[in-house]
C-alpha cells in the first residue's frame, strides 16, 4: 500500500504542480538556511578527537595569590607558567604530557627557487603526535635525546613539503628558520583539524602550525610566544631568563591519562607538586587548586561555540517553522479541496486511518524533494560561509551526518506541519462531498 | 439483509434540529431491488447513507447481513462497507487523475486483494458494462452513460451483495438511463441484492419492490408483481 500511496502523491504533485512547486520551494529554503547554519554548528561543537577526547585532559594550576581574580568562570589560569610546565614535564610520571607553545619563523632554503615566507611553530615535546593522533608521511617526531638537547631539529607538515621539497620525502633536509638552520626529522600527514582545541589561544578555528619543534629550543633560541601571555602581579623581567622564571602564564600543558586511576594518581601528584611548590614561597593561597579538563570539556569551558551561533541555529529553526507554516496553509488548502475524492474513496472502503496515511505519505514526499533541494541551497550557503571567513573554510562543510539529517529533517517537520490538514480531511464527513460532486 | 428498526437521524445546528429519519424501519430481503421515492428533503439520501455506514444514527438499530453497525468503529464499518456495499452515484464519482482501470482498482486495494486477481476482476466487470477497450482511457474522455456503466463496473469489481445506487440515472438522457437500469437489473437477476433512490417514478416502477419516504419515515409501499400492483400502507 505504501508503494500506491507514493504513486497517489506523485500523481498529486503533478495535478498541481504549481502549488507543489511552491511547498517544495518552501521547504527548500527553509531546510537550505537551517543546515547551513546547524551545519557550522555541527562542525564547530563536533568532538575534534572522538576516540581519545576523554582521555586527554588540559592541565590548569591556580597560581594566583588568595586575593587575584582572573576573568575565567572559576577564576583559574588557562595557561602554566614556564616553571611549571617544565617542572611538570620532568616530573617522575609514566602518562604521556606535552608542554607547547605557538611562535613562529621566517622560512627559506638555501636556494632563489622559493621565496621566504612567515611560517608558524609549535614548540612542543615529542609526545605531541602520538597523544594527537598524528601520522607521519616521512620520518618521524624528533628523540627524548634531541629534546633534551633542544637539537635543531623540525617536523613539518604535507602541505609546507610540498611547497618546499615538491612532495619528496625531505627528512634529513636542512630548512632555514630566521637565522639557524634546522634538520627535517618528519613530515606529518594532512591533519584535516576544525577546532585547534589544544590551543584555543589564538581562535578555536585557525589553521594548525606548519612547524613543529621541540620545546626546549624556546630557552635556547629565547623564542617568544605567538600566543598570549598573562600575569596577575607585577613582575620585573627585563631578560627572558627573568620571564622563564616568573609568574606570567604562556605554556599550553596537556596529560594522557587513560583509566580513572592513572587520573587519581595525577591529580595526587599535581597537589603534592603545588604543596612542594608552596614550601618554596610560590601559591601563597589557603586552598591549593587544580583543574583537569578533557577535550570536550575544555572546549565547553573556552566557548568554542559562541552564544551567537546557538542563536543562529535557534533563528534558522524559527525559520524553517516559518516555512512550515506557509506550507501548512497550502496544505490546508490543497488537501480539502481534494475532500469530494476522499469522500469517494472512504465510501468505496478507505478507513479515516487509511486516508490519513495516504496524506502524510504525500507531505512525507514534498519534504523528501525539499530536503533534497535544501542540501543543494545549503552547500551554496556554506560555500558563502566559507568565503567569509579563511578559518570557516574548514567548518562551511556537511558531513555525512548533516548530510543524512537533511532529509531526516525535512520529513519529519514536513510530517508535523502536515499532521493536521491529513486529520482533518480525513475526517470529514463524505456523504456531503458524494452528493455534490 | 438489512435490517433498520427506529433508526433516528437529526441533524443539529445551534438554531434547528432536523429530523432526517424518524423511527425508520425496513428490512430488506437478499436479491431484492428495490426503488426508494419522495420528495427532496425528505431523507431518501440520508437514509442511503446510512446504510451504507457513511453517516452516523442517532438512534435506533441497524443491521447489516446480521452485523449490529452501531457497535463497529471507524475501520470495521470500513471493512464491512468495501467487502457487502458497492456504491453508484448520480455523479459518477470517477477519480479525474486516474484510468478506468485504476478507478475500478481502488476499492480492490483497500481490501488487499493481490494484483493478478485485482486484474482478473476489473477486466471482468469492464466486460459486463462493455468498457473492456477503454481500459486505459480517464474518465473525463467518456460519456456520461459511459461513466455510470464505469462505476457500475467499480461498484461490482468487489463482488458486493448489496449495490446502493443514489439517482444512478439522474446525470443521463433516456437512452443512456435505459441503458444503465438494464445493467442495474442484470445485476440483480445475477443475485446482488440493490436499493436504488430516484426521483424518476417511471424508473421506479420497474423496481419489484417500491417505498417511498415522506418527513423521514416510510410512508408508502407498493409491491409491482408483473401487471399486479399491491399497495399497502407505511409498508405494513
């Protein structure tokens, strides 16, 4: 019967294909300005590391005197203080952590074929790609050796190899980063990232570094943060061995921490550190504080996705209900005109039941078409989005999921919207409409 | 057959009530024909719907091949409707969009039945009304006569055993009426029982069987038995 139903509501889109055309066009817009925004919602509050999210967790020490406040909800620090990064680092733990920083390069090669350019880095240690799940096209991330050397070695991503080295495999290539040249020890695959959930210091949407370094270059080289930097007391720092020992916070600290007890074990050894710290004249506060926060959580906490565009999702929806009120009159209108038919077929053995069906068939067909045509005026409207804004590039996209959603979406709306007029010319009387046709 | 004992109809606005039917009683005999006359107004129609469960009672009992209508729901009076009653309409009633064929179809797919044996029937029925070429043809490409024969075929595709016929002939000229009352005893020589309202006392007295129904109660019944006529009074 479904199948007869699908015929009878084709049928009935081509008896009035105006009006169809019409509803379907309504449908349209309204699911076309509604994925397009919910797709960008999608993308932005999307888990950027499903499979491990819950097991990486951002580290923040309250630093700050009793009496500071800092502008965060809990009033906590986002970012270490180098001492404490480093301290962190060398603590005798098995969990993986990486300390990291954003700065970034002047880039050449010995060679007039390419012109130098701005490069960004991240400093960081060589743990970095195994916690992130990144993979190596060539070679690999730098040795504990190198890092405790600060070598001048660098991991670089695809798209710098390829511009640099045509795609070759360039391990063991000498790049020249400002004044010093640097040994390629890997390049990293395409690392497609929507959110820089790792450091949301400078935009959760920007691109990732094209560099990667070790950490200890940033006391051997003096390399100053891309990022922000922030105190909460006055300090004099007048050398940089003087900012690597104050309490300006400017280092991203991140821990793997795979079952509750390796995280009970951490946060244990995170309140000895701070009270061991405490002896020596720092963390002057009455309660000692931490916070570890996984991905999803971190991102939640840094307002990834704004309150705006949780409006625009809202609005887009207030929309599409536009819409659907528009097609719910044309419904109406289409439906009980064709009550004389309905009142043949209820007489010939349709249950109200049966009729009911049969209309909601039909809507659940419109939306079906619309849905279609909204993801074709939704990808227009990302391909907008996407030219707006570089970092929307990456987000202006649907998934899958969206992809599947639409229809979904459209249906099931068009169902509602269709709900009452399929009722109510299901139940009208037929003997009136037998008599006058 | 069926069975109506002071059934009651009032319809109800804020400002009148109109009593349709009025301790309406009638019993019809399986294989009858039988012609239903009065006035307009006088609640022929309605009780044709009634009987054919496309309106409600108010009041008392209704029977059908021995089923109580007034204890069935929406889908059970549905069910007894498409598998005892085939209808015909003084306007035909074809569905414009779709072919003869497919008209003949829709009470056959309400009731399930399979495609091949959906086909068997239709072509059948298209053959007794003498249609069987124009299969393919919509309705609004045939003539009057030719519609009713056409919802004469969809009224007998479920071999029904009780055709409620409401001014069958009214839409059509006098050749086309012949034409289709002919039918309209045909079928009922071939068993199914039919209770046909008009206007046309001419029509009706080819009927066996004749009431009338004045101020929704029956008010006459006239039983033609050949050149014999049997008159009696409120059907007693």
């Amino acid at each position: 019967m479904f199948i007869h139903y699908l015929d009878l509501s084709w049928r009935s889109f081509k008896r009035t294909p105006l009006v169809s055309f019409l509803m379907v066009l309504a449908i349209a817009i309204g699911i076309g300005i509604t994925m397009t925004s919910l797709s960008v919602y999608h993308m932005m509050s999307a888990d950027p590391i499903p499979e491990k999210s819950s097991q990486l967790y951002s580290v923040q020490l309250q630093t700050m005197d009793d009496g500071s406040t800092w502008w965060t909800e809990d009033n906590m620090p986002l970012q270490l203080t180098y001492q404490d990064a480093e301290n962190l680092l060398n603590a005798p733990t098995s969990e993986k952590k990486v300390a990291m920083m954003r700065t970034g390069f002047s880039v050449y090669l010995d060679s007039d074929k390419i012109k130098p350019f701005i490069g960004s880095a991240r400093m960081t240690t060589p743990d970095f790609f195994s916690m992130f799940d990144l993979s190596f096209l060539y070679g690999g991330a730098w040795s504990k050796e190198q890092e405790n050397s600060a070598a001048p070695v660098v991991v670089i991503t695809q798209e710098i190899n390829d511009k640099l080295f045509a795609g070759k495999n360039s391990v063991g290539e000498l790049i020249y980063l400002d004044d010093a040249s640097y040994q390629v020890a890997g390049v990293i695959n395409h690392w497609p990232l929507n959110i820089k959930y790792y450091d949301l210091n400078n935009g959760a949407f920007n691109q990732v570094e094209e560099l990667f370094m070790p950490f200890s270059l940033i006391k051997a080289k003096e390399l100053v943060s891309w990022g922000n930097s922030n105190g909460w007391k006055h300090e004099n720092t007048p050398t940089f061995a003087d900012k690597l020992q104050s309490e300006q916070v400017w280092i991203q600290f991140w821990a793997e921490l795979n079952t509750l007890e390796q995280k009970q074990a951490y946060q244990n050894y995170l309140l000895a550190y701070m009270q061991e710290q405490q002896k020596r004249g720092r963390f002057n506060r009455k309660e000692l504080e931490y916070k570890l926060r996984d991905v999803n959580q971190w991102m939640q906490y840094n307002n990834v996705v704004t309150e705006d565009n949780k409006i625009l999702v809202g609005l887009s929806f207030m929309f599409l209900g536009v819409c659907l009120a528009n097609i719910l009159g044309l419904l109406l209108a289409k439906f009980l005109r064709r009550a004389p038919e309905v009142g043949v077929r209820r007489a010939l053995g349709a249950s109200k039941r049966q009729i009911f069906l049969q209309h909601l068939v039909e809507v659940a067909m419109l939306g079906f078409i619309g849905g279609m045509l909204g993801i074709v005026l939704a990808q227009l409207g990302l391909m907008g989005v996407g030219q707006s804004y570089d970092y929307y590039e990456n987000l202006a996209t649907m998934d899958l999921t969206m992809l599947l959603s639409a229809p979904l979406i459209a249906i099931t709306t068009c169902i509602l919207a269709g709900l009452y007029p399929a009722w109510l010319v299901c139940k009208t009387n037929p003997a009136i409409y037998l008599k006058s046709q | 057959m069926l069975q109506m004992n002071n059934v009651s109809k009032v319809y109800q606005t804020e400002m009148v009530q109109t009593h349709a039917l009025r301790d309406f009683n009638l019993q019809v005999n399986e294989g009858e024909f039988i012609a239903v006359t009065g006035p307009s107004g006088s609640g022929k129609t309605t009780f044709l719907n009634i009987a054919g469960m496309l309106e409600p009672f108010n009041e008392g009992e209704y029977l059908l091949d021995g089923v109580n209508v007034g204890s069935l729901n929406d889908n059970q009076r549905a069910d007894l409707r498409n598998q005892k009653i085939g209808f015909i309409f003084q306007g035909f009633n074809l569905i414009p969009d779709l072919n003869l064929y497919e008209n003949i179809e829709v009470p056959l797919r309400y009731r399930g039945i399979k495609a091949n044996e959906r086909k068997r029937r239709i072509e059948q029925c298209l053959e007794q009304v003498g249609l069987a070429s124009r299969a393919k043809h919509l309705p609004q490409q045939l003539s009057g006569g030719q519609q009713q024969r056409v919802a004469i075929a969809r009224a007998l595709a479920g071999e029904p055993r009780f055709l409620l016929a409401d001014e069958p002939t009214g839409n059509l000229d006098s050749l086309m009426a012949r034409q289709v009352m002919e039918l309209l005893e045909q079928i009922n020589r071939d068993g199914a029982t039919i209770v046909m309202v008009t206007h046309d006392s001419e029509l009706a007295r080819r009927a066996p069987r004749n009431i009338q129904v004045v101020d929704g109660q029956l008010a006459d019944f006239t039983l033609y038995q050949g050149a014999q006529t049997i008159k009696t009074a409120s059907g007693v």
